[in-house]
C-alpha cells in the first residue's frame, strides 16, 4: 500500500482527490503549502509527491527545487492547462511526470501507479553496457566510474535505452516502458527527460553523446 503526499493549498480539492485515492488503495497525507514539504515527505514516508505548482508561498517549482535536493522520491506534479513552460521546467528540475489540472482522480491514480510500478523485481540483477553500470534491485548507476544521480523517469528510460543499446528505440515505447503511459499527442516528457539525462551523462572522450537523438526515430543508446 503506497503512501501519496498531497501537497496542495486547494483544501476542497485535496479532500476530494485525497478520498478517492483512499477508495483506490493508496495511503494518503496532505500539506496544505509547500514550506514544510520536506518534513512532511520524511514524516510520513512518502513514496510518492502529488505536487501542485500554483501555490502561495514558496511555488511549487521551488518546493521541487527542495525535494530533489534532498531526496529522489517520485514526484508527479500538477500544472494548469496549457502552461508548457512550467511543465518543461518542471520536469528539468526532477519531476517524474506531470498532469494538467483540472484532471479526474483515475487519470491521476492511474498515473501515480505507473509511477510506482516500476519497482525492482526480485532477482534482478546488475546490468553493465560498455561504462554504464546499473543496479537495478538499488535503482542506482554508475556511469564511467562514478555515481550517476537520477530520478525514478531518467532511471527507467535509461534502463529501456541501455537494454537495447546499438537500436533505436521510438519515443512511443520509451513513454510506454519509461513511463508507464502511452506517449500523447504534443507531448514533450520523453524529450526533457533525454536532455537532462545526456547532460548528466557528458561526452565520449571523442565528443560524441552516449545517446543519439534519431529525428522521426527515436534515440538509441551508442557505447565507446
């Protein structure tokens, strides 16, 4: 039984999104504001953050600032309809994925358990490919040597990249084995996940990127 933060200062709406949840199995907390969104997540060992970006007080971009400086619980934000820049920074800053507001509880119990879903199966074990290292019982990895930090969304598409290096792989199936959910229409997830993660990645010592960017493709992971 996960337990989901709700962190929203829209009270009527958390006690509606918050019973549903309830009904579909999820242990629910709130905090109504941001400014004690990291206290909350430790005191109530959240799995996941439900985080809504238009609050009073610290905005929800920040308070995402906060949490992925401390830790790499999943975070599913919420964005009004239509703002494509705060989705974008959003998920530059660490967002696992992101709904546009008004949504419907399924839509985000649906998400939220796409999210999670892809926790470790007993007996995994370690996979290597060329310097990248991921262990996937730990949900960490090692990329030439060296500690790679990244959240729950880079983690899983870059184990669906990895798994297939040298192929191609379309950003609709990234979406679907990354993700968690069907790639939509005009969505941009993929995209600012693959960005983040070839910078964090860095260059071969001949300058080319460990990920290729496939126009009309996909990308592809390429060793040294």
């Amino acid at each position: 039984m996960a337990t989901v933060l709700l962190i929203d200062d829209d009270a009527e709406l958390t006690r509606l999104v918050g019973d549903y949840l309830t009904r579909e199995g999820f242990t629910v907390a709130t905090a109504p504001d941001g400014s004690k969104a990291l206290g909350r997540i430790i005191e109530t060992r959240a799995d996941i953050v439900v985080l809504d970006i238009m609050m009073p007080g610290p905005d929800g971009l920040e308070v995402l600032r906060r949490i992925r400086a401390e830790t790499a619980v999943p975070v599913l934000m919420l964005t009004a309809r239509g703002d494509e820049e705060d989705r974008i920074t959003g998920l530059d800053l660490g967002a696992d994925d992101y709904l546009a507001k008004p949504c419907s509880p399924r839509e985000l119990a649906s998400r939220l358990r796409a999210i999670l879903r892809r926790a470790p199966s007993e007996g995994a074990t370690p996979a290597q490919t060329g310097p990248l290292h991921l262990d996937t019982v730990r949900r960490t990895a090692i990329w030439r040597g060296e500690p790679l930090r990244l959240t729950g969304a880079e983690f899983n598409i870059l184990e669906v990249l990895a798994a297939q290096a040298g192929r191609p792989v379309s950003r609709a199936d990234l979406s679907l084995q990354g993700l968690g959910r069907p790639l939509a229409p005009f969505d941009r997830a993929i995209d600012v996940h693959l960005s983040t993660i070839r910078q964090k990645l860095g260059a071969y010592d001949d300058g080319r990127s460990p990920i290729l960017n496939l126009r009309g493709i996909g990308y592809q992971f390429v060793e040294e």
